[in-house]
C-alpha cells in the first residue's frame, strides 16, 4: 500500500473533526480515535475497554503464532 493515500485520508479526518468543532457539532470520535482497516477499507472505531480486555491475549496468540514466537 502506498503511503500517500493513508496521508490523504488522515488529514481529511483531521480537517473533518476541524470543521466539526468550530461548526459546534458532535463528531463519533472520542479520546480513542479512528483506525483504519486496510483488508476491508473502512474506517473503525475502538471496541469498549471491556471487550478490548477479554479480545487481548486472545489477538496476542494469533500474532504469535504468525510471527512464529514461542
């Protein structure tokens, strides 16, 4: 993937987030932010801390086992 487009789509969330605070509008963003998905293109929101928590060691193990650490 090219850097570039990753770029672009930051500073138009950025400028959107911008727009939002000065037009004195809720946005879906929180301290947590957005992330995007580049195996399905889409734009993501965090998962609560408590599913976040249980998920953890679960994603650990898998990326272990991909990255081929013991």
């Amino acid at each position: 993937m090219s850097f570039a487009p990753m770029v672009i789509s930051t500073g138009m969330l950025m400028a959107y987030e911008a727009v939002a605070l000065i037009l004195g509008r809720t946005s879906g963003t929180d301290c947590r932010g957005w992330f995007l998905n580049p195996h399905r293109p889409a734009i993501e929101k965090p998962r609560n801390a408590l599913i976040a928590s249980l998920m953890r060691p679960l994603v650990r193990r898998a990326i272990d086992q991909l990255t081929g650490v013991a």
